[in-house]
C-alpha cells in the first residue's frame, strides 16, 4: 500500500483496478499536520488523463507492474507479435494497444513490453529510432540553405516533416514522442 504523501511523478499505483502513472504531483500541506495532494495520472490501460485529489492519510494501492524487453516480430492487421529474447516466450498485442506506435517499429526492433497482472497493456518505444526514407521530393537547387521542410514517407509508412535536403533512401533518426525529424544518420 502506499500513502499519498509517496506519490511522486511517474509512480505507478492501482485506482479503480485499473494501473496508473503520475503525470504531474502537487502537495499543499494544511495546519495540524494534515495535507492534500493533487495529481494529474494517465491510465495505463486507456491512456486517459485525470485530475485527482487525494486527502489526509489515505492509502493507494501499489500496483504490480512489470516490463520485458522483447523483439517486434510482425502483425497480422488485427495484433502485434513480440518475442521475450531471453526464454523465446511471444505475446499477441491488439493492434488497438499499440497504436500511433506502430509508426516507430519495424520488423526485428527491440521495445519495452509493460505488464499488469501478468497481461500485456503498452509498448515502451526508444526516445528516437532510425527509419530509411522511401519517398520524398527532390530539392529544388538553392532551396537547401533554408530551414523549408517537405514531407517525406518512412518505411513503416508515417509521413513526417523533413529538411529539403533529406533524398529518397536516407537513413534518418525520428523522435518517438513527437514524431519528429531529429538528424540525418551517416551509414
């Protein structure tokens, strides 16, 4: 069990059966020892984002969390399926769980497989991941001084903003949380 005055952000509790991560934290301490903590949390399940408040001495449930680093073997439109390297173990994954992120992986990449209760809820990506550029417009001639951008499709298939001087078939490095191009990768 944990009491509210443990809460910090990115401590992982259960509410309502459900896991769920602090996002943001803030204590307001009232006189004769009593407190007041406000938290922002995100499920870990649905990814919803609420405003909680807890009061005096109540306790919080510690949840039983667990991750695997695992390996992306492929899907089938429908699920996702990873495989634990170290027992060969595999998971199905609703493709529902792994969401936008599956714009991040490719076939043999290594992510982070949280579990609660012995079941699958979400995929922990690297901060940034190299992705080969399938198709892009060629830059015009003088345009690559500037900061202009163009889209450029990836080989998992996400469009993303691009310098005009990234060409078809550049290995470039993408920020995970943001969708974003970071920089060019010398091969």
């Amino acid at each position: 069990m944990l009491n509210i005055t443990e809460l910090r952000k990115g401590t992982v509790f259960v509410l309502g059966g459900e896991p769920y991560k602090v996002v943001d934290y803030g204590q307001k301490v009232m006189g004769r020892g009593g407190s007041i903590v406000n938290v922002r949390i995100k499920s870990l399940v649905s990814g919803k984002v609420l405003e909680k408040t807890f009061k005096g001495n109540e306790q919080l449930e510690s949840a039983d969390m667990s991750t695997q680093s695992v390996q992306y073997l492929y899907n089938d439109g429908a699920n996702y399926f990873f495989m634990n390297q170290e027992n060969f173990e595999q998971f199905e994954v609703s493709s529902s769980l792994v969401g936008d992120s599956s714009g991040y992986v490719k076939e043999g990449d290594i992510v982070q497989l949280q579990f609660f209760k012995g079941q699958p809820i979400s995929i922990e990506l690297p901060k940034n991941v190299p992705l080969k550029v399938d198709y892009t417009e060629a830059a015009v001639k003088g345009d690559t001084s500037t900061s202009i951008t163009k889209d450029a499709v990836l080989e998992t298939g996400i469009t993303i903003k691009v310098p005009a001087f990234i060409k078809q078939g550049d290995l470039i490095s993408v920020d995970t949380s943001n969708g974003t191009y970071r920089e060019r990768i010398k091969e």
